[in-house]
C-alpha cells in the first residue's frame, strides 16, 4: 500500500501511520505463517493438539 493510502486510513482510524505500517507489517507475517500451516498437515496436528492443552 502506497504512502499516501496507509496516511489516509490511519487519519480515519485515529492513529499515526506508524501504527497502521506495524499493523499491516504483522498482517503479512501471519498470512504467511497460515499459510505455511495449511501446507505442513503435521505441524497443523501438533499446533492444534498444543493449543488444546492451553
């Protein structure tokens, strides 16, 4: 997202451009990390079975 978007959504969220950067900076990392998960069906078993225990 180009400068002047990622300006233009933080000024209608009512946060500095910095936050909506982080956020879309760990939005990505996560969308990879999902996807990394979906294609590995061992690691899904044993995230899933982690989170159980939790």
């Amino acid at each position: 997202i180009k400068g002047s978007r990622i300006r233009r959504i933080a000024r209608g969220a009512g946060v500095e451009s910095k936050d909506v950067k982080e956020l879309l900076k760990y939005y990505h990392l996560t969308k990879r990390a999902m996807k990394g998960f979906a294609n590995n069906r061992k690691l899904r078993k044993s995230l899933m079975k982690q989170l159980r225990f939790t």
